[in-house]
C-alpha cells in the first residue's frame, strides 16, 4: 500500500510539473483518447452492417456509403490521432530537455562531497537512466494512461454490445484474460529487476566508452598503449551485460509462451462457439464478423489496459529514482541567514576553530586540530611535504568540504549558516587541477560576471596574456579547444594557467587563493605571477600554496602543514631561522638547486 501511494505522489508531480509547462498538453491527451476510444467501433459494428447488407442483397449505394463511412472514419482518425501525437511528443521531447537541466543543475549544485561519493554517483546514474532511458518519461507514462482510458472506454461498450446479443461467453474470455493478465504482471517484474541490476554497471562503460571518444585523452592512449586496458573494461561490460540480457530473454520467452498458449485457447475456443451459433441459426453471417472482431479486441485491448498499468508502475518506480535524487541533493540552500551584500572592500576574518576532517567513507583524519585565522588583508603562504593536508584545508576553506569536527567562522558566523553561493562571493580559487571551457577567452575569463572592460584589460595584462590574445585570429573571442570548430586554438598549459589565474583577479574577492596553479610555468614565470598578484591585489587577501618555496618569501605569514597539522607559522624570516625545524630544512633543501 506505501508503495502504490509513493507512485501516485511521484505520478501526480510528473503531471504536475507537465501541467506547468504546458496546458495544452492535457487537452490533446483528452482529444487522444476520446478518438482512441472511439474509432475501433467503426471497425467492429459497419462490417456486420455491410455483410448483412450483401446477404439480405440491399442496394449497392447503400453497402458503398457504409463502406465510405467506415473508410473515412478510419483514416479521418488515424490523421487527427498522427497530428495529436505529434503535437504531444513536441511538448514532451521539450519537457525532458528541461528535466535534464534541472538534474544538471542538482549535480552541479549538490554539496561537493558527494561528487566524490560513488554511492551518489550510482543515484546519479539511476536519476538519469531511469527517467531518459528505461522509464521512457512524460512521453512512455502518458501513452500508457491514453491506452489504460481508452480502451477502457472501448471495453465497456463492447461488452453492453455483445452481452445485448446474449453471448454470455465473454464470462470465459474474462477468465482467460485474468490468466494473461498474471503472466503480464510477471514479465513486468523481470524487466524492473533488469533496469535496477544493470545501473552500477552503465555508468563504468559509461565512463569508458567516453574515454574512448574524448580527444583530452588521446594523447595519454596512444603513448603509453592504453587501449588494451579500456578495451578489457568494455569487453567485460559487454560480457556480463550478455549474460544478463540472456537470462532476461530466457524470462521473457517463457512468458511469451505461455501468453501464445493462452491465446490459441481463446482463439479457437471463441470462434467455436461462434460457428457453432451460426449452424444452429442463432446469429447471422455480419453478427459472425461483429462477435469475432469483439472477442478479439475484449482479448487485445484486456491484455492492453493491464500491460499498460503494469507498464506505468514500471515507469513510475524508475522516475522515482529522478526525483529522489532531485529532492534528496536539490535545493541545498535554503538559508538566507546572510542578506547583505558582500564587497571586497570589506574586512572579513575567517578561523578555524578546532577544526579535523577525514573524507567521506574514510576513518583516516587528513587535518586534525587545525587552529587558525586568516584576515582579509593578509597574504598567506601554505606549504609542507605532499600529503600534508594543504589541498584538504583550502578545500574546508573555501567550503567544498564541511569539517568533522570543529568549526569554521566567518566573522564570528558559523560558514554552514551561510548559503554556499553567498559564501563563494568572497572567493576565488584557482586549484591546481584547474579546468578552461571550450568557449571564448573571455567567457573563460569574465564567467557569468559581467563585462568590466578596464578591469577585464587589467588582469590580462597583468598575468601576461595580453600580447598571447593580439596575435589570436579572433582575439579575446577565440575558442578554446578545437572540440565544435576548426577555428578553435589549443594553448598551451602555461598559458592555460595565466587564464585560469585571471579569471579568479577577474572576480574581484576578498580572498585569492592560489592552490599550486603555476605548476606548468617556469620558475621566473611563477615567481613573477605570485608577485604581480601579491601587488595588485591591495584589498583582499592571497593564499598561496606552491611546492617552490620562494614565492613564500613576500608572504605576510606562512602555515607550515605536517602530517596533518599546522606545525609552525610566521613569517619567512622568523622561520628559516628555526632551523632545526620542517620550514627551513624544506627551504634549504631547494635553495640549494638554484645557487
């Protein structure tokens, strides 16, 4: 019972959310169906009208105008039922677009910690699946609810038409329908299990198969040989996939037999008692062909009514995964603690108060006891062995992550109490796995910020992008990547970086953080990076976190991360004189290969 009344809530939100977006979708199912109702009456009551007309030998104008009635009838409702369909399948390809933004939109907005949980990502895969391709969506349901009604329309008239000729032998039929109406109720089951059995694995040949049409990869295949090993992820997919559309095919063809079987004793059975009458001289020749086409379409549109609402059912349980995912990761903010608005010229203080983090699925503390504060005019430098924790702490920082224990305050507020949108105003990152769109420079650039042309000209100059963008065929409006044009350019990873580093000076944040994003640049590119950003950002502060501790140097203070913990901080000169510890043994140990 919980479960039928889970599927009637999930089946009035599909409708409800179709209802929104358009009403007259609701009056052409309406036309659907009456139409669907209707028209097989012209196929089953005029040709017992036409045979009894020949055998009685009436007029031909009269058999002719019965069969142009019948004729007309019939393809007059096959066009309306094509324009109808038509119309309805514009409407509902429109509304799966707009379902598959909204999915798009939950991922992206979703806590960042479950973008890393594979559990999460199997719902993911489940939402999508189960609504686009399994369920058939707005389109599958809403066609089976115009098979259900129509031919439950159909149905009853047949049955007062053919209970007032006194054939009380569609109790038999009735019978023998509830028979393939069990068989329909077990192949839906095996189809059900099929879809939710085969998610996990989609979603790895999914990702394999993508690999194998993604050109960022293509370089990495071919040089290091990778094609055996993606091929055998494929290959074992294919394998398994193989066997379980086996077993399900060897389920169906049990049924689908059994369904034959039903169907020969209903065949022949029916048109024995038909004959039967007709030797006994109880009905006439066209009652013959009126009560042959009604048994057959009692027969088709039962089977179909029940194939239908098992079909819904089937539909239902699979677009519950869409909008569980919806209502489970969606709307995330729902706070507003934090009405004003946030400028960069405002201080702001941010501390970590006791802060421990281990990632999700994971009892291995990354930081552990983390105490800090980091003001909004400082320049902070981060730095310590791989594996320290730096990444996790800017991560908790800019609020990717929340801590497992501990807190992390902004101005004295809490950062959970704070809609994750609002608390992104006064941060810009740029990590060390940056990415750039295959879009114009200066969409790279500028984002959904809008355009401010002296600050835009300012920040490319600064990061030394200016002179790269003028010899560009179709400067600042270039493409990145050759993925939809042939005019588009590939840039190298150094200059890839200036643009990414632009793009966070672009945003204008009270906080800058720079996360390792000069790997790719030489050592005097980096340094001078570091140094351009450390002077022209005079509001604000800049975190940095880069292996070459030389950039450390213009730093206000500099955290020095071990195992986890924050083990000394201060600036340059008070910790290289501590010698015996970590920060001036890493400094030293590099300095060396530059005299």
């Amino acid at each position: 019972m919980g479960k039928n009344h889970n599927q009637i809530k999930i089946m009035k939100k599909l409708y409800f959310e179709a209802w929104i977006h358009s009403k007259s979708y609701f009056l052409c199912t309406i036309l659907l169906i009456i139409v669907n109702a209707v028209l097989p009456f012209a196929s089953i009551y005029i040709p017992k009208i036409i045979i009894d007309a020949i055998v009685n030998k009436e007029q031909l104008t009269a058999i002719l105008l019965w069969v142009f009635i019948m004729t007309a009838a019939n393809y007059l409702g096959f066009m309306i039922k094509q324009l109808l369909s038509y119309m309805m399948s514009c409407i509902e390809d429109n509304f799966a677009d707009i379902c598959r933004t909204k999915l798009g939109r939950t991922s992206m907005d979703m806590e960042y910690r479950h973008v890393e949980n594979s559990k999460v990502l199997d719902e993911l895969e489940k939402a999508t699946r189960g609504m686009f391709w399994y369920s058939g969506g707005l389109k599958r349901v809403t066609n089976s609810m115009v098979e259900i009604i129509s031919n439950v329309i159909t149905l009853i008239g047949i049955l007062i038409m053919v209970i007032t000729m006194r054939q009380l032998y569609v109790i038999v039929i009735c019978i023998i329908v509830l028979a393939q109406i069990f068989i329909e109720y077990k192949n839906s089951g095996y189809d059900l299990g099929f879809f939710k059995e085969m998610n996990k694995y989609n979603r790895e040949f999914r990702y394999y198969t993508n690999i194998l049409q993604n050109y960022d990869f293509g370089k990495e295949i071919r040089l290091y040989g990778a094609q055996p090993l993606i091929l055998s992820h494929v290959r074992d997919y294919e394998v398994y996939s193989d066997l379980v559309f086996r077993r399900k095919a060897k389920q169906k063809s049990i049924t689908g037999l059994a369904t034959a079987v039903v169907n020969m004793i209903l065949q022949v059975s029916a048109y024995a008692n038909i004959c039967r009458q007709i030797i006994d001289g109880a009905i006439t020749i066209g009652s013959f062909s009126l009560l042959s086409n009604a048994y057959v379409s009692i027969v088709s549109k039962s089977s179909a009514i029940f194939y239908n609402v098992f079909n819904i059912k089937k539909s239902i349980s699979l677009i519950s995964d869409f909008y569980s995912f919806i209502d489970t990761y969606g709307n995330s903010e729902k706070k507003e603690l934090l009405s004003e608005e946030i400028h960069a010229d405002e201080n702001y203080t941010i501390e970590f108060r006791h802060v421990s983090f281990c990632y999700p699925n994971s009892d291995v503390y990354v930081l552990k006891d983390i105490n800090t504060k980091i003001l909004s005019n400082q320049k902070v430098s981060i730095v310590g062995k791989n594996g320290a924790g730096k990444t996790t702490f800017i991560k908790l920082l800019v609020g990717l992550y929340q801590p497992v224990e501990g807190q992390i305050l902004l101005n004295g507020k809490d950062i959970k109490e704070i809609p994750f949108k609002k608390y992104q105003k006064i941060m810009a990152t740029v990590f060390q796995d940056f990415k750039t769109y295959t879009a114009s420079i200066k969409d790279n650039i500028c984002m959904d910020s809008p355009m401010r042309k002296e600050d835009y000209e300012e920040v490319i100059d600064k990061v030394r992008l200016k002179d790269v963008i003028d010899h560009l065929p179709d400067k600042d409006e270039t493409i990145l990547g050759k993925q939809f044009s042939t005019k588009g350019q590939e840039l190298s990873g150094g200059q890839k970086q200036r643009i990414a580093i632009a793009k966070a000076m672009y945003k204008d944040s009270p906080f800058l953080i720079l996360d390792e994003p000069t790997a790719a640049l030489d050592v005097k590119m980096e340094y001078e990076i570091y140094q351009l950003v450390s002077e022209c950002k005079t509001r604000g502060a800049v975190i940095f976190i880069s292996h070459r501790l030389s950039s450390c140097t213009f730093c206000d203070r500099i955290l020095v991360f071990d195992q986890g913990k924050i083990v000394q901080d201060g600036n340059h000169q008070q910790l290289y004189r501590e010698e015996e510890k970590l920060y001036h043994k890493l400094f030293y140990s590099q300095a060396k290969y530059y005299v």
